[in-house]
C-alpha cells in the first residue's frame, strides 16, 4: 500500500473474521494502553476500529469494557475535535445498546489472565493507562509536559 491509509482502509487492516480472540484482544489492548496520549485524529481512528470490533466480535470487547469505558469519559469530556467525539459517541452507544457489555465493567482479572496466558501480562500492568499505576501515570504526563516547555 502506498501513501496514507483511509479510515476505511485503517479498519480493515486486521481481518476480523480470520483472527483468533486471544490475538485480537491482544491488538486492542496494545491499541488501548497508552490511547490518552494519542493525537486526537488516531484516537478517532481507534475508536472507529474499536466500534466495529465491538459490533462484530463483542465477546472480544467484553475483556475490555471497563478501560474502553475510561477512554470514552476521557475523550467526552476533554476532546475537541467533532469526528473522533463522533466516534466515541458511535462506541458508546454500541456498547450500551448491547446487553453483553451490561456485566462487563469488571472484567480486569479476566483480561489479566487472558494477557498472561498468552505470555503479554505485563504489557498491561506496567501500562501506563493501569489505574493501579496513578503514580506513574502522573510522573509520565509531567514529564512529557515537561519536555513540550523545553521545546517551546
């Protein structure tokens, strides 16, 4: 492929219908960890993918229902950018509207032990997007503040 990727390309780029849930809850993961510190244009991207993972693989979602649920808050609350506040409206609505997701706001040991069965646990407890990480968090967004006064 050359040049840049459409939105519609972006999410086509992982064939849901071939990839296992283990791999695919996987790459959501990765694509969550660190998603507050994303620009707001590949935030939009990623909830677009976000949403079609949850309209046509939820079970996969459902692992991720409360972290997925945090970003959303985040992007609501503090976006400004109309498309990615569009996309997170679009995810919130689908995951609201399915019954699946109702129970699945606890799921954190459950996601833990999936990750660590497949050998990337501590992909999600050193994260920085782990609430049992406040600390760090907080030293990691004042540093990078920080450093964007450095370089101004």
């Amino acid at each position: 492929m050359g040049g840049d990727l459409t939105t519609g390309e972006v999410t086509n780029v992982i064939d849901l219908t071939i990839i296992k849930d283990k791999e695919l809850l996987l790459n959501v993961a990765i694509g969550i960890v660190d998603f507050r510190y994303l620009e707001e244009a590949i935030q939009n991207r990623g909830l677009l993918w976000l949403n079609k993972v949850a309209l046509k693989r939820p079970t996969v979602v459902l692992h991720l229902c409360a972290p997925i649920i945090s970003i959303l808050d985040d992007v609501l609350l503090n976006c400004q950018n109309a498309a990615t506040l569009e996309s997170a409206h679009k995810l919130l609505r689908t995951i609201t509207s399915n019954p699946k997701f109702a129970g699945g706001v606890d799921t954190a040991e459950m996601l833990e032990d999936v990750l660590d069965g497949i050998g990337f646990g501590g992909l999600w407890r050193s994260a920085t997007f782990h609430t049992q990480n406040e600390h760090e968090r907080e030293c990691t967004a004042l540093t990078d503040r920080l450093i964007e006064l450095i370089i101004a």
